[in-house]
C-alpha cells in the first residue's frame, strides 16, 4: 500500500507517542526513491553535499543554486518522506529579508516542505521571521559544520555545564521561535536526553545518543560509499564502495580481455542486408 506524505503534525505526533523519527540524507533522485521505498520518514538534503558529492573539502562553499539543483532532484523521487532543504552557510546569516527570501527559494523552487538552518539563541530571530513567513524551520545546534572553525574544530559540544547551558537555552529559544524540530549533532547523550525531554518539539541526534526522538545519518555514510573519514557515530551498515570497486576492476579487465561485450549484449542484422551497404 502506498504511504501517505508525512506531516509536521505526524512528526510531532510520534515524539508524543514515544516513537522514533527516521531521517536520511539524500541528494539525488535515484537515493531519494530508495530511501523513499524504505519507509524514512524525513529525508534531508544536507548540505553536506558538498563533501560527498561535490568533493569539497567542508560544507562551506556550497552554493544556493546547487542545493535548489539538489533539492529537486530528491523532490523528484520522494513521494512520502518530508523533505527538508539545508540551507547552506551565507544564505541566511547577511540579514533576515535574505534569510525569508532563500529560505523561500528552497519551497517554492526546489518543491521542498521546509528548510534547515545552523545556529542557537542568536538564530532565533531568523527562525522566527522565516516561520512567520509560512516556512517550517528545522534547527541546528551543537556541532553546526558550518561555523566549525568558531568551535575549533569538529569536536564535541556541551561537555562542560557552561556550554551545555547554553544548548539547552538555545533549544528553548529555537522552539519558542517556532522551530518545528531540533537536529542536535555531536553533544553528549545526557545532554541529549535533557534537552529531549524539556522540548515539546522532536529532536533528531546525530552523534547525541539513543535517547532523541529520531536518529538521522549521512547516506555516504551508512552506505560506505565516503571514505575520507567515517565520524565516531557512524554505524555504517554495508560497504557498498568495495563492490563497486571490484565491478569497475571487472569491467575494465574485461573490455581489456575481449569478454565484455558478449553475443548476448549485441544486436543482430542480416548478413545479407550488410552486403547492400
């Protein structure tokens, strides 16, 4: 049977039931359709594309037209899961009227259900601006790539009260602007579970333990098509690179060989018909 599309109300809906929120990120069509059929409920097109797809070196240089370009790709193969559009570094930081302005690129161009943006209490007023313009926001905190030379480094955040004071105020804030769910990376599962619990909003850890209301991962990740590095909370679930590997080693050897193609991957003519050419 076919599923129906998720909703915000849906998501909100499982946290109070004690369910789990899946997320996953996916950035092209052929990924969007597959974590599609498997049931995600919420599927992100981060802008950790840049790493896994565009070979940057961070997150930073990653532009607005290439994650709208992004965004319909998965818009295209998702049917069912919530999609949400990251927002990259610099589309939402310059002034509030550039923040609603992009953020509104991601739902009217791209075909997205809501945007995702990094940032704590001093992000709250963009998050409040860009929700009071009828635009779902997912907020960030902890680990925010994006400003991750500020935070020394991708390194865990919240481990003292003072830092982890300021995540749980941060959280408060980003809910009571209107934030509709929280994604919290790399903190400590207490922390975590603290914050989880305080919210009436869902959260999503990644790198913050069991206790969130969701889990979400990098599809590069689970999958072990990534390989520059694999991050402490990773569980990647099959190593599909290597595989790929050997049927790219295969193919080549036997091109070189002569084997590839066979009879059975040609097309016939008439040897008669060639003697009218």
């Amino acid at each position: 049977m076919e599923r129906k599309k998720v909703t915000i109300a849906e998501l909100k809906q499982k946290k109070a039931a004690g369910e789990k929120i899946t997320m996953m990120t996916a950035y092209d069509y052929p990924t969007a359709v597959m974590v599609d059929q498997a049931g995600i409920d919420a599927v992100l097109i981060g802008d950790s594309l840049g790493m896994v797809m565009l070979g940057y070196d961070s997150t930073v240089p990653v532009t607005m037209d290439e994650m709208i370009h992004h965004c319909k790709a998965v818009r295209r193969g998702t049917k069912a899961g919530f999609i949400i559009g990251d927002m990259p570094f610099m589309s939402y930081q310059v002034s509030v009227e550039k923040a609603v302005e992009n953020a509104g690129r991601f739902i009217k161009e791209a075909g997205c259900d809501s945007v995702k943006l990094e940032g704590g209490t001093e992000m709250a007023h963009v998050v409040n601006a860009i929700v009071k313009a009828g635009i779902p926001v997912c907020a960030h905190i902890g680990l925010t790539p994006q400003t991750a030379t500020m935070l020394s480094g991708f390194k865990v955040q919240g481990k003292d009260a003072e830092s982890a004071r300021k995540l749980v105020q941060s959280a408060g804030a980003l809910e009571d602007a209107g934030a509709f769910m929280i994604v919290m990376e790399c903190i400590p599962s207490l922390l975590a579970a603290k914050i989880t619990k305080e919210l009436h909003i869902p959260t999503i850890g990644i790198g913050a333990g069991k206790d969130c209301d969701g889990q979400v991962l990098v599809y590069h990740d689970l999958t072990g098509l990534f390989e520059r590095f694999t991050p402490k909370f990773v569980k990647q679930y099959v190593n599909l690179s290597s595989y790929i590997k050997e049927a790219l080693m295969q193919f080549k050897a036997e091109v070189e060989n002569g084997v590839f193609p066979g009879p059975e991957h040609a097309f016939s003519m008439d040897e008669k018909e060639v003697d009218k050419i």
